[in-house]
C-alpha cells in the first residue's frame, strides 16, 4: 500500500519494501504508523519535530526484525485530540496501545532526546510490553547540574518570538535553533542546529515544528525523572550518547545509567541528532538487541 506520496527521505534503502500502513485509534484520536519486516519487534519513538518518514532510513536498515515507527499525537498525520498538556505519560500509553493494537507484547523500544523521555516512562508504566529500552541523550534537563541553565535560554527566546510572531512554528523552531546552537555552529556534530548536507531533515523538522514548540520544550523537556522509578524497574534500560555530542548530553547519560548501575553507552562520530545519521543509529539498535 502506497503510504505517502512525499516520502523522499534522501537516506533511504533503494529499493527497500514498502510499509504496511496502519491507522490505529487510540484514545480519541487516531496515531499513524509504519510497520516494516518481520522478526524480534522494534518500536522506535520520534522525538521533537521528527516523524515516521525521518526515521524510515534508519528502519529500512533493519531489515531482520518488526520495526515500527510513527507520528506521535500531535505531530503530522496523526490526530491531535487531548493535546498537548499530558507530557510524557500520555506518549507513552499512546505508544503502548500501539503496540498492544499491533500484538506486540515483547519489543525493543528506542528514543532519543525527548522521545528518550517518553521511552523510559513507556518503560517504566508498561514493563511487561517492553524487552530493552534504548534512551538516547534525554532531554532530562533538571537531573543534572548545569541543564536548566542550557534550556531555560531557549525557551526564553521561543516565548519572546512567538509573543511577536504568534503561530509561525517555523519561525520560532529556527529561533530555538540559533538559541541552542549559536550562529556559526552549523558544521558542528555536536550543535543541535542543522548541518551542512543535512537540509532534507531540516525542512522536515520545519515542517513539523507546531509539535517541538507547543509540547517538546514547554512540557516534555521539562520534566523531571524520579530516579528512584528508575532504580526500581525491572525493565532494562540502556542509556547511550554520541561522541560528538553537546557534553551536557552525555552527563545526563551517565548519571542516569549509574542509577541503574551501568554505564552509558558511546555511540561514536554522531551528534545529538541521530536520526540524521542512519547507518549508526541502526549499527547500535542492532548490536543492543538479545
């Protein structure tokens, strides 16, 4: 089935097999989904500004397991009832009810930055759905020294903008951008602004960024995690950030991977944007599952 007439995600698997489609209602409003191949199930989770056609690189290059992707609530195909205003855990019960509706009962669940924070609260609200959790750099902000004073400056200039430009979501996701990144920076792996050869994504994230402002920075960053839930879940839960990565990231990592008594894993020569690069993020999905 045709899903998608501008799937045109520059770093796809030529000729890889279509998704099949799914459309799945979900507490008063409807997530779409994309569900490829067939083996150990994969649930990968966007994050802020990303949907199921970002990560379709990154799928395709699983071609032995169940990966599922899709659009968050909120975010492009999917509805938007109830939203935005119930953070983390609504994420995560949405993602378990896809899951559920799908007969999945035992999947590897992945998320990076925000959805790194919805992964863990899927892991730690429905452990029985979950094998491993992947969290990627989360944006748990408020668990380490230092965080919230790198957030709270974007967040200031995101409000400023939109009280000036109220709805342009593109407008106030470039502001963050600059925010965050600085200008100048757009080379640097370690930036969250968007680097040279990478401008599909940056379109896309554009084109999604309604979600990013109205839910991943007012809400969803903000959150704080209770690292006493974590050190009692019986889920298995693998904190990871990249080597090229802002540093605050890989703090954030490694104090939460101590809570449960490991250590973070080091994904080498990607930055805080892994979906940007495929062929890693998928070397790392593959090498964490049983």
């Amino acid at each position: 089935m045709r899903t998608d007439a501008r799937r045109t995600n520059p770093a796809a698997v030529p000729d890889a097999p279509a998704p099949r489609v799914e459309r799945v209602r979900i507490r008063a409003t409807e997530i779409y989904a994309e569900v490829r191949g067939d083996g150990p199930a994969i649930l990968i989770i966007p994050g802020g500004a990303e949907d199921a056609e970002g990560w379709r690189a990154v799928a395709e290059r699983l071609p032995d397991h169940l990966v599922v992707t899709y659009d968050r609530r909120g975010t492009r195909r999917s509805g938007r009832d109830d939203w935005p205003g119930r953070g983390s855990a609504q994420h995560a019960d949405d993602a378990a009810a896809l899951l559920e509706a799908l007969g999945i009962d035992d999947a590897v669940v992945f998320g990076g930055s925000s959805a790194g924070i919805v992964a863990v609260e899927l892991a730690l609200r429905h452990p029985s759905l979950i094998r491993t959790a992947l969290v990627f750099e989360p944006g748990y902000f408020g668990n380490v020294p230092g965080g919230e004073g790198f957030a709270r400056p974007a967040a200031d200039a995101v409000a400023h903008y939109l009280t000036e430009h109220p709805g342009d979501w593109p407008g106030t996701y470039d502001v963050f951008l600059r925010a965050v990144g600085g200008p100048g920076v757009t080379d640097d792996p370690g930036s969250l602004a968007p680097a040279t050869g990478k401008d599909w994504y940056t379109h896309r994230e554009r084109s999604n960024a309604e979600a990013f402002v109205r839910d991943d920075i007012p809400i969803l960053t903000q959150e704080v995690l209770d690292e006493r839930r974590l050190s009692s879940t019986p889920t298995d839960i693998r904190f990871s950030c990249g080597a090229a990565s802002i540093p605050l990231f890989g703090r954030i990592a490694t104090q939460l991977a101590a809570v449960q008594r490991s250590d973070a894993d080091r994904i080498e020569t990607v930055g805080h944007a892994l979906y940007r690069y495929p062929d890693e993020a998928a070397a790392y999905i593959k090498s964490r599952q049983p």
